[in-house]
C-alpha cells in the first residue's frame, strides 16, 4: 500500500446487515482482504491495514505526553474497540455495532480518504459538522491572508 492514500470524499450506503461498500478505487489501493477499523476522534470509524494500525496503535501506546489517565482514555476510545474486518467479494467490510452506534452510522455514509485511513461517516452528520464549524474554516483562511492557491 503507498505511504499515502490520497484524499477523496464518496457516497456509500449500510447495508441491512451494518456492512458498508468501499469504492472501487479505494480498494485497488488497500489491496488487502482484512482491515483494521475503529472508533474515529470525532463520531466516525477509522478505516487502515493493519501495518498502518500497528503504527498507530503504537504511538498511542508509547506517547510519552500522555499522563495516565489521558493514555487510558485513548485505549478505551480507539485501541480497545479496534477489530480486523474482511473485505467479502462485493467490497464491502462488516462495520461492528458498537462501531456504528458510537458514529451514528444510519443509511446514507460517506467514505474519506485521508492520509493512510479511510472515514466512515454519517452523511447528515458530516454536513452538519462542516457547517458547525465553518466559522472555525473562515477564521483559519483570514489567518492565511490572500493566499493564492490556483495560480
């Protein structure tokens, strides 16, 4: 798999049976049958190989700025709900229920690209959060000034 994924937002669906369809594009680049997922920071399911999970897993494990408490609570976030998943013929990966509750997974899900992870969310849900926070995007590009990105 390559260092970076690239980025990519798509629309996807949970199916009856809480499985979800990883685009075809994605998949050509996992190139692998099991997956790692996971609770996400903000109500979401992280998505990686497993490699990828074993470096995360151990930096959030080794984090020598964590106190005790805080290294606790990241165990119980993210390294304890993690589970392998297998990629069925269709594409789709089984996304556990503990995992969908925590992110409100209902029907309509978008799939993110980002860096070495895939995303899972709630459609409604993303929406809203980008617009809650678009006051917070506003004040980061006035902090960048007139910057010239496509020129």
């Amino acid at each position: 798999m390559a260092a970076i994924l690239g980025t990519g937002k798509f629309e996807s669906t949970l199916d009856d049976k809480g499985r979800v369809s990883i685009p075809i594009r994605l998949r050509e680049i996992f190139k692998v049958n099991e997956l790692v997922i996971t609770q996400g920071r903000q109500p979401s399911a992280w998505v990686m190989t497993p490699e990828v999970w074993e470096q995360v897993s151990g930096k959030l494990r080794n984090s020598a700025v964590l106190t005790e408490e805080e290294y606790s609570l990241i165990e119980y976030f993210h390294i304890l709900p993690a589970q392998i998943v297998e990629i069925d013929k269709s594409g789709r990966i089984p996304v556990p229920q503990a995992i969908r509750r925590y992110a409100g997974l209902n029907r309509d899900c978008l799939i993110l690209s980002a860096e070495n992870r895939l995303e899972i969310w709630d459609s409604d849900f993303h929406n809203a959060y980008l617009n809650e926070n678009r006051p917070v995007i506003q004040e980061a590009w006035r902090k960048m000034g007139s910057i010239r990105l496509f020129s």
